[in-house]
C-alpha cells in the first residue's frame, strides 16, 4: 500500500506542476524569459540527425533547423509519410538539403547496419533522438523484444553508441533525446525491463523508457566528455501521437496543449544554440532551462548499482543485435 500510496501521491504532483508548466500558457510564460537572438544561427555546413520526424515535434524540429540551413537526415520508418514531410521541410525552407533514411527504430539490427552504413559516406555533428513510441497492448517485436522499450530506449542507445565515436571527430558534436515530464513519475525498474510482470500499462511503460532516457542521458556525458549531451520535456503538445496514443487526455486537454512548433522549441535551442552548449552536459531540460529530475518527496532516485545494471543489459542487447 505503500507503493500505491506513493503512486497516486507522484501522479497528483505531477499532473498538477503539469496543468502549470506543461500546457501552452506554461509555455508562454516561460518564453516571456527566453532569448530570442539565441536562435539566429546559421546552420549552413551542420549536419543534423533526426529520428521519427515525419510529423509532430520531430517534424518542427526538422523545420526549423532546415530553415536556417542546417542539413537534415530525417530517420522514419514510413518512406512516404517521411517523402511527403520532407517536400513540405524543403517547400517551406527553401534547403534542398533534406535526406530522407527509412529505419524501423524497434529493430536492432537495422539501426546498426543504419548507422554504420550513414557513417562511411556522411558526417553528423547533431542527434537528435525524437523517434518514440506509445503501444498500449504488450506487442513483441519481430527479434522478440517488448515494443516500447525496443523503439525508445534500445534503439535510442543503439544509435547513440553507433554514432559516438564520428561525433568525437567533429567540430561542436551534441545529442538531444527527446524525453518527457512522464518520466517525473517512475523510478528505474531495471528487473522488469520489458514488462513482463503484472498488469500492462502503455502510458507507464513510456514513461519508464523515458526516465531510462534521463539516465543514459546523465551517464553518456560523463563517459564521454568531448560530446554535449542534453535531454529535454518538450510540455505537453497537440500531435499526432499524442491523439492516437493517449485519446481521453488529447479530448480533456486539447485546449490546453501546445503547438508542435511550442514543443520543439528546446530540442531546437538545444541543437543549435551557444547558450545551450554553455549549459553542462547531461541535464534534462523544459522551456530553455535545466530542472530537477525527480519531484519532490517522490522517493524515484535509483542506486548507481541499479544504473550500472540499466547499463549492463543495453549493451547486452546492443551486442546481440550487432551484425558480425
């Protein structure tokens, strides 16, 4: 009871630091602080990964560092629905330089061979991990892993790991993931990662790929120093995703949400901006700002064995999956 107890006392925090900061007047008031000149950057030269960005925030993500004339590799799964944002990136940017990879994140082998594959004709000097799912049944996939934890946490550190090296050879090199506020209520679970225990429940499990999202986040910029490592809660936005993942929250709230573009704007300021760089590596972000990463008197602190053991079993999967 305990646990429970905890559980509905985290949910009722969050949900009401939610309606404050996460909606669209949160995102107003917190702009009123922002720098507008921090995003005046030309980004002609700069290559830019971004996954699952064929709509929503990935997709404004896309369009605003394309318009100031970054060049884009959008990673999507689905070759047209990505062909058709890429002709509205170029279309309204006036930046030819869009590259459309078709990846299915949830499978590991084909994120390696992806990205050993880009990295022998390309440079990139930003990832952006946006690709995430939200599957409210338990849905194995074709290499027999659990669905959400496959396409947002395995495939996050997968392409992550795959890319790090390259990255150390550039000039400014970061990787924003896209995480969520969501993560504020769970603690790392490391004994259940692909939900086999008890009761199913999609919205949790998203949430707990995120808070592993925040760790690996914190334990890349410590292993490896020369890279800039951020990630962020992007509020809460009117996206596809969101309409088809979480239904009765989109109908309650759709008022309140914020635009996709309102969503981006930290992976964005993240990605290209002095400022951001400034900023230590390895913090998680809302509206331009470093905040905490578990609420209070929440008791979602894991132990650095608990870490270690998140750690051990990526890498576990990674080397299974990688092609000899």
């Amino acid at each position: 009871t305990f646990l429970l107890k905890m559980s509905i006392y985290r949910n009722a925090v969050w949900f009401v630091k939610g309606l404050q900061e996460y909606t669209k007047s949160g995102y107003e008031a917190a702009a009123k602080h922002f720098a507008p000149a921090d995003l005046d950057v030309n980004l002609s030269g700069r290559s830019f990964m971004i996954t699952g960005c064929n709509s929503g925030i990935g997709k404004a993500t896309a369009q605003e560092i394309a318009n100031r004339g970054g060049t884009i590799h959008m990673v999507c799964r689905n070759k047209g629905r990505a062909e058709a944002a890429k002709d509205e990136i170029v279309e309204r940017s006036k930046n030819q330089n869009v590259h459309v990879h078709i990846v299915d994140m949830s499978n590991a082998k084909q994120v390696w061979e992806f990205a050993q594959n880009f990295l022998q004709s390309n440079a990139v000097h930003v990832l952006i991990n946006n690709a995430g799912c939200m599957v409210n049944q338990r849905e194995l996939t074709e290499e027999g892993l659990e669905k959400n934890f496959a396409t947002n946490t395995l495939g996050t550190y997968i392409l992550t790991t795959a890319l790090i090296s390259a990255l150390k050879k550039v000039e400014d090199p970061r990787v924003v993931t896209v995480s969520s506020g969501g993560m504020l209520t769970q603690k790392l679970n490391v004994d259940d990662l692909q939900f086999e225990k008890g009761t199913f429940d999609g919205t949790m499990a998203y949430a707990q790929n995120k808070r592993q999202q925040v760790i690996l986040t914190d334990r890349w910029a410590s292993q490896h120093k020369e890279i800039h490592f951020s990630s962020m809660h992007p509020g809460w936005a009117d996206t596809p995703a969101v309409q088809t993942s979480m239904p009765s929250f989109h109908a309650k709230m759709q008022s309140k949400l914020r635009t996709e573009a309102m969503g981006a704007d930290t992976s964005v300021w993240l990605a290209v901006s002095a400022a951001a760089a400034k900023q230590p590596s390895g913090l998680f972000f809302q509206d331009r700002k470093a905040v905490a990463t578990h609420l209070p008197l929440a008791s979602t602190r894991c132990t650095p064995q608990e870490e270690e053991k998140l750690l051990a079993a990526l890498e576990e999967f990674a080397l299974k999956f990688k092609p000899q």
